[in-house]
C-alpha cells in the first residue's frame, strides 16, 4: 500500500464529513465503519509521522494506543475468519489468536 498524505485541511474536513448526519448508506449498512477505518488509519499514520522515535508518549496516551490495537487486531482476525473460513478448515485447523498484526 502506498502512503496516504493529506494536509491537516484535508483532515479536519474529512472529520466534518464523517460528523454529518445527512449521508446515505450504502446497500451493505456499512458506510461508517469504511469511514471509520479510514479516519483512524489516516490518523494514526499522520501521528506516526509526526511522532519522533524517541519521544516518549504520556502513560494514558500509549494505554489508549494499545487498547486500540488490540480492538483493531481483533476486528480484522474476526473479519479474515468470517472471510477464510471455509478455504481454512483444510489446512489443520489455523489458529487466529496466533496471528500478529503488523509486527
């Protein structure tokens, strides 16, 4: 995946836009949680460019980063089971839980 880099304009507008209650949805019901996900990975990409390596973070801040983690890699392993269940069940019985997410 290529870097995505918006200017902070672009980010508080994109903000604005997943705040109005106006949108449609689509056929799945599933707008939010794209706009959603792409809020955060653009979030979270703009602070890890910003955040120098040896910056050290408040306590609460780096709790929430790691709570957020772990939602995520939940989210995403439930999603590839739902996705590969079927394909998987004829190669022994992979375990989700094992996977690590973007280490």
């Amino acid at each position: 995946m290529k870097n995505i880099v918006i200017s902070e304009q672009q980010l508080k507008e994109l903000i604005d836009l997943k705040n109005k209650k106006n949108l449609k949805e689509d056929k799945d019901g599933n707008y939010m949680s794209k706009q959603q996900l792409f809020l955060i990975a653009t979030m979270a990409y703009k602070m890890w460019e910003n955040l120098p390596d040896d910056e050290q973070l408040d306590d609460w801040m780096e709790s929430k980063i790691a709570q957020c983690e772990q939602s995520i890699s939940s989210v995403v392993k439930a999603y590839l089971y739902d996705e590969v269940d079927d394909a998987m069940k004829g190669m022994g019985g992979l375990n989700f839980d094992d996977i690590v997410i973007g280490k």
